[in-house]
C-alpha cells in the first residue's frame, strides 16, 4: 500500500507536464551528438533560423530565462549560443555578437559536426 501511495503521490504531479519542463529537471542531454541553441525569451527575434536544417545530431532549443542553472552549468554569457555536445560533452561552442546575433554560420556548424563525426572514424 506504501508503494502505491508513493508510486501516486510522485507520478501525479508529472501528468500534463511537457517533455521540456521535464527536459528542465535534468540538464543533462543524451548520449549522441547534439546541437543545443541556449536563448533568451527577450532575444527570440535573434534565434537560429537554420537550427532545424542542421544533419547527422539531434538539435534543441533552451530558454535560459525559464530556469537559469542552464546558464550556470553551461556558462552562458551571452544569447544565443550554440553549442555542440558530443556524448554530454561540449566539443564547440559558437556566440552571438554584442548586438546578440550569431554569426556563425549554418556551414560553419555543420563542418564542425561532420568533423566530430569524422573523428570518430
């Protein structure tokens, strides 16, 4: 009966909560490479367009303005940032300007990837 109770009292809480809120919970990202653009809600007109044409990793948006471990554990000084994480650990690491754009550009993360990749080999 304790387990159930428990079971309950733990499990009811996450109902009707999003994947990202969770995603929140645990700063960690998977094993695999993955691009993650750390942003701020007041900076959203200055988001990476071409995040999502990114191949061969897994991309993710995260606003630090909802939790800000994020940018604690990352060191995020300045949004966005795009950083590429090979098994949860960072491998590149690209910055907006002071005007908070990035000038990196689609192909300059993409060469980085195939180059993460290309080293695995």
């Amino acid at each position: 009966m304790k387990k159930f109770l428990f079971t309950l009292l733990f499990f009811i809480p996450l109902l009707g909560v999003s994947q990202s809120a969770l995603m929140e919970e645990n700063t960690d990202f998977p094993d695999g490479l993955h691009v993650v653009e750390f942003n701020a809600s007041f900076n959203e007109t200055n988001k990476v367009e071409w995040l999502s044409k990114l191949s061969d990793c897994e991309v993710q948006r995260v606003d630090i303005t909802v939790d800000s471990r994020w940018s604690k554990e990352y060191k995020i000084v300045v949004v966005p940032t795009l950083v590429v994480f090979n098994n949860n650990e960072e491998a590149k690491r690209f910055q907006a300007n002071i005007m908070m754009s990035m000038e990196a550009t689609r192909k300059e993360v993409q060469d980085a990837i195939d180059e993460i990749i290309m080293e695995a080999f």
